[in-house]
C-alpha cells in the first residue's frame, strides 16, 4: 500500500508538470510536445534536474539560470495540486479504470480552471472534447465510468447510466445557456461565456444530477463571495467579470471526491 501512494503520488506531481504545458500552450495554438520547457523570457531550454516536479522550482531558486528571470511559483503550485488530488482520488476509488477515468476528469479540471483564470476562456478542445469522451467511455463501460449513476431517482426510474449522464449533460449545459440568455435579457449584457455552458455538460455528463447540483450551488455561492469581496475590498463594479470555470471546477471536486454529503443525507 505504501508503495501504492508513493507511485500515485509521483504519477500525479509528473502529471501536473505536463498540465503546466497544456495550460500554457494549448489556448495559444501551440505544441504541448515540442520544444521541450524553457524560460519563458530567454528561451533556454530547462535542465533534467530543473524539471523535476516541484523540487526543480527550488532547486533552481526559483530562477533561470542564464537570464535570472523568476519562475512562476504557480508552475510548482499546479503540480503539487495535482499530486495532493491524485492521492484523494486514489483514497476514494482506489487502484483501477474507475479512479484512471476520475482522475482524467479532475486534471481537465485543473486545465480549464487556470487557462480561465488567465486568459477569461475555456478550450473546446478540453470542454467539448471531454464531453464526448465521458459520454463514449459510459457508453461502453458503463460498470466502470458510470459510477455517480448508481442510486437517485433516474435510476430509481430505470434509466442506464449512459441514459442518465446524456440528460444530465445536456441538463447542465441547458440550463446555463437560459441562465446566460436571461441574464442578457434583463441586463443587455453577457452574464457568462460559452465555455461555461460547454463545462457544465462535461460536468452533468461524469458527476449526474447530484453531481450538477453541487456543481451549481458551490460554484455560485463561491462566485458571489469572490464578486462582494471584489466590490468591498478593491472597489470593483458589480458589472466586473470574473472567471466562473475555476468555481464551477470546486463544486465539481467536492462532489467527485464525495464532500458533497452533507448534501445529499
């Protein structure tokens, strides 16, 4: 078991430097392949050594060692998250397809939520092609991937989970896309952006209704906090945009990881 944890651990610190790549390079149009990582000022190449997961950031000072141009610590912050979340996925499910499938699922996640923070977008790439990819999965292995339909009332119904993650999927994403026309309606404004809808299928599609709902009420009540903090403490506008993908992405993991309980008794 220990050297389960140590496995899934180094797995997931390796994983996030790859996510590191993507959330750079991806909304850009860029390779995630090639070239290889380097300073993102000089352009010289990253050593071996500088590109071990989190230990690289500290063992380089944090620096580049030709120009000494600072690193982000946020290239070191996404990777250490990514390992912290691979070893709560593999508390909750375990070793197998299930936790393989959960955890993909949690580093879209991680993907969408700073390509928003920093560029105001979501990908199609990640949001519709991770949408289609759950769907085709609990079609096909529905024992395996459809693990959040198991008990509620469509399956009470008797609904299959592919059934169930289809009408959840659209579900989510239909009732974000009335939620964004009726805001524009109201306000002659756009209240939220198509990458949003996009991610609320994904969303409904691998977690279900429970999972949606969660999804919904975390990520708006986080949303609020962070809008009337925005307004006291920095005199922002009510009307200033924020990301929404990042909040949308916490309820999700509260509900992939089953800390949504106290929800659903």
């Amino acid at each position: 078991m220990i050297l389960e944890i140590i496995i899934v651990a180094l797995l997931g610190l390796s994983i996030g430097s790859f996510l590191n790549v993507v959330i750079i390079r991806l909304p850009r149009s860029r390779s995630i392949v090639r070239p290889s990582s380097r300073c993102g000022f000089c352009r010289t190449p990253l050593r071996l050594s500088e590109n071990i997961p989190v230990l690289g950031f500290f063992l380089s000072g944090g620096l580049c060692r030709r120009c000494g141009h600072p690193f982000s610590f946020r290239y070191a912050f996404v990777e250490l998250l990514t390992g912290v979340l691979a070893l709560a996925v593999y508390s909750v499910f375990g070793m197998g397809l299930t936790a393989v499938f959960i955890f993909c699922f949690v580093c879209t996640l991680i993907a969408i939520s700073f390509i928003d923070l920093d560029l105001r977008l979501i990908p199609d790439s990640l949001s519709i092609g991770g949408w289609v990819l759950a769907l085709f999965l609990i079609g096909i292995q529905p024992e395996y991937f459809g693990i959040f339909h198991a008990s509620g009332p469509l399956t009470e119904m008797g609904w299959s989970a592919f059934m169930q993650a289809c009408f959840c999927s659209i579900l989510g994403y239909g009732l974000f896309w009335l939620m964004a026309r009726a805001y524009y309606f109201l306000r002659k404004e756009e209240g939220l952006g198509g990458g949003d809808l996009k991610l609320m299928g994904l969303i409904g599609a691998v977690l279900g209704l429970q999972g949606l709902v969660t999804t919904i009420l975390v990520g708006s009540l986080l949303g609020a906090l962070l809008g009337l903090a925005n307004m006291i403490l920095r005199g922002q506008s009510k009307h200033s945009q924020i990301p929404f993908g990042p909040f949308l992405s916490m309820g999700a993991l509260l509900s992939t990881l089953h800390l949504d309980r106290f929800l659903w008794p």
